[in-house]
C-alpha cells in the first residue's frame, strides 16, 4: 500500500544543475530567434520554463530592450557591496566590543 502512496504523492524534486554562459546564451538566441516557443526550448532541452524565462529577461536586460530590473553587472556590484557591507558591519561590531572591554578595564 505505501508504495502505491509514495507513486501517487509529489515528483522528486529536480536536483540543482548549473549551466555555462554559453549554453544560457545559445537557448536566449533560440528563444528569441521564433522558431520555437519558450516552452518548446524548454521542453526540448529537459530545462524548467522559469529557468529560461529568467535568462531570456537577463539578456534583455543586459542588451538594454528591458528597464525592469537589474543587469549582470549591477547585480555583481549589489552582491559585493552587500558582501562588503557585512564585512563592515562585523568591523563595527567587534571595534565597539572591544571599547567596552577596554572601558572597563581602565575603570
């Protein structure tokens, strides 16, 4: 009975795969060629719709057609600026532990 349960219940989830530039960019040109649809491409080449939807919207971005969000190199410079300002915080955080270590040391 539980394995007739386990068929019925949810698909295994799909494990995380990653793809090269090149082979992101060769599925945008395909898909923005019109030959086939998005979900065609995607069907074809066993990825999720999301996935390529998400790389068709970055290139747009990147080439300038779209203004709805970040390009590649503003989304590198938030990371590293996000990245940075962790640091940063970390920094500020272990200088004023360690002013109030001093400060009552000298009491």
């Amino acid at each position: 009975m539980s394995i007739i349960m386990e068929s019925m219940g949810k698909k295994r989830p799909r494990p995380r795969r990653s793809f090269t530039p090149e082979f992101k960019a060769e599925i945008v040109e395909l898909c923005q060629r019109g030959d086939r649809t998005l979900r065609q491409v995607s069907q074809d080449f066993d990825l999720t719709e999301t996935a390529v939807r998400d790389w068709v919207k970055q290139a747009d971005l990147d080439a300038g057609t779209r203004t709805d969000g970040l390009t590649s190199s503003e989304r590198d410079e938030l990371a590293q600026l996000r990245r940075e300002n962790r640091r940063l915080r970390e920094d500020v955080d272990i200088l004023k532990r360690a002013t109030a270590f001093f400060a009552k040391e000298t009491r």
